[in-house]
C-alpha cells in the first residue's frame, strides 16, 4: 500500500511538473506576442510619396492642388473668427485579427474619440508641450463622428465589417476602394487593415491622401490605418497617429516636407509644409530637444511629425490649424460639413 502511494506521488509530481512547465511556455510565449505588439514601431507615413505618384499620374489634379495652395495662403491671410466643424466618418474594417490585435466598436469608438481629443487640445499632455512652443500650440474645433445613416438612409452604427483584405494605401485595389466606399462627398472613408500596403509588412502604420476633387469624384479619398495601431491595441502615442493621418486628410504636410533648407525669407507658406510657424526639420529626432540647420529649436512634439513613437505627440501649431480650416473650404471638403449632410448622414446634435 505503502510504495502504491509512493509511486502515485510520484506520478503526481511529474505530472505537476509538466503542467508548470508547459505554463511556462505558454507565458513566455503569451508574454512575447505582447511585446511584438507594443515593442515594434510604426513604419513611416507615406502620405507624401502616394500624392506625388497621383500627381504624377494626373496632372489635373497638380493643377487643382497648385490652385489650391493660392486659396489657402488668401484664407489664411484674411481668417475671421473660428468655426465649428462636424464631419460623418464611416470606418472600413477587413479581418478580425490584427497581429494578436482585435478590433470591434468599442475600439473603434475610443480610437475616434481620441482623435477628437488631440484635435481638440484635451490629451492629457496638451499643457507639457515645450515652453517655446506652448504660445504656438493651438486647436481645432472639428469633431469626427461616426454616421448614423447609411448612404440609403438606414440605420448604421458607422462601422463596416469585410473580410480580410490588405493593400489599400497603394492604387492597386481601387476598385475595390471604390465598390466599398461611402459617398466621399458625405463621409471620410477610413479603412482599417493590417498589411496595408500588401507587401507583407505588418508595422505600417497609416497613410492618408490630401483634399482632391478627382479622388471625391472616383471614391477614392481615404484613410488606411493599420488595426494593431488603434488606441486600446497600443500605447497612446503610438494611437495618435491616426490623429496625424485625419490632420493629412485636412491637407496638412509633414513638419519635415523637404527637409531643413534656407528657404526664402517670406516664403514660408510656400515652401516645406507650407505653415510659418512651424519650424523646418528633417523629422523622427525622437523628443529631446534640438535645433535645426538653422539653429532653431524643432517642435519634435508636433502631430505632423514622426515623434509619436517616441511618445511626444502633443500639439498642432496656430498656422496648421489656420491651413485645416482653410482645407474645409476645398470642393471636397466643404459638402461633408453643411447642415443638410450632417441631417442625412445622421450626425446632428449629441448623436
């Protein structure tokens, strides 16, 4: 009875030790997937090298854009008092799993929410932004709201599920974009998926294009966003660079577009990112501070550069939101903010 008992405990602790180790494993494993998530970075946007494919390829819209930029700098020149702004927004999601990343409504509402908020100066780091820059920084009084209304009037909670797809930050699938896409004229299209330039890479972030009436025109205006790079699937940092692909949306440029050069003094609103107030950066300096090849301090914590991966995205600058409300005059903005769309896509008031 006696070595009967041994020989169960014996078997018992064995078995104990197997199911510990294997936990291990598990863990380890569990533990590394997390670490991938949070760990590897966001790739560069790419927003300046898909515009300057589509310009190449559409002279039309060089010219309307060229237009534009004579526009903007009027606007801007001769601003009135700010106005509020609300825009019906239609997420696209393809798949369910994005790198070990879920994404459902309620990361969906949270990742828009926070958009709002930094649009809005209420991240929670709007106040640290650096004593240079903090009589620069500004907001904008736009609020992204996800459609009530379908573009047949029916009910929707501004979310569309697809199955897995990839590659919509290139001109490869637009015919896909276009059989999928809302109304450009009533919605911004945001289309969430993994691999969004279908090469195979997992850690591009976001790429969006700049107002166009030939995209409005074809259903092809858009945001493509990688899933894995959601606020709730990441740090909040790493989240607010949707934030940066909205602001691309609203036809704002890099803080770095062509790097640091002299640039013609008094010609700052048509050269580099075309904002004065902004300082010329050769952008992902990371957030210490540092000067420029002019010896000016770089507002590293500017949504429109690359910082937000080293965890300093923190503000828009007063010229940038100046060139945003300019961009909700473009023939491809202006209709999605009028009254009678905020009625039909279901976005008035608290909805």
């Amino acid at each position: 009875m006696a070595l009967r008992l041994s020989k169960t405990m014996a078997m018992l602790q064995v078995l104990i030790s197997s199911i510990l180790f294997l936990l291990t494993i598990f863990t380890e494993v569990i533990s590394e997937r997390e670490d991938n998530r949070q760990v590897l970075p966001p790739l560069a946007c790419q927003t300046d090298q898909v515009m300057q494919e589509y310009y190449n390829q559409n002279a039309n819209a060089l010219k309307e854009n060229q237009q534009f930029e004579i526009s903007t700098r009027r606007f801007v020149s001769t601003r009135q008092a700010p106005k509020s702004y609300i825009i019906p927004v239609v997420f696209h999601v393809y798949g369910t799993d994005f790198a070990g990343s879920r994404v459902n409504d309620t990361i969906i509402k949270k990742a828009l929410e926070k958009v709002n908020e930094d649009f809005h100066g209420l991240n929670n780091d709007f106040h640290a932004v650096h004593t240079a820059f903090q009589g620069r920084r500004s907001t904008f009084d736009v609020t992204f709201k996800l459609a009530r209304k379908d573009p047949n009037g029916r009910p929707t909670t501004g979310i569309v599920y697809h199955p897995a797809k990839n590659g919509y930050a290139t001109n490869n699938f637009n015919s896909d974009v276009q059989k999928e896409a809302w109304n450009n004229y009533k919605y911004c299209n945001v289309y969430i998926q993994l691999d969004i330039y279908g090469n195979g890479g997992l850690t591009s972030s976001g790429v969006a294009w700049y107002p166009d009436s030939g995209m409005s025109n074809a259903n092809l205006a858009r945001i493509v966003y990688n899933g894995r790079y959601l606020y709730g699937n990441t740090n909040d940092e790493f989240s607010s660079v949707l934030t940066h692909e909205f602001a691309h949306w609203l036809n704002l440029y890099h803080t770095f577009e062509h790097g640091c050069v002299n640039s013609v003094e008094g010609q700052c609103d048509q050269t580099g990112d075309r904002v004065c107030d902004t300082p010329q950066t050769v952008g992902n300096q990371g957030c210490q501070p540092v000067n420029n090849c002019l010896g000016q301090l770089v507002n590293s914590e500017n949504y429109m550069d690359y910082s937000g991966a080293y965890g300093c995205y923190r503000m828009f600058t007063v010229g940038q939101v100046a060139r945003m409300e300019a961009a909700m005059q473009h023939p491809s903005r202006k209709p999605l903010w009028q009254s009678q769309n905020l009625i039909a896509t279901g976005v008035t008031g608290n909805s």
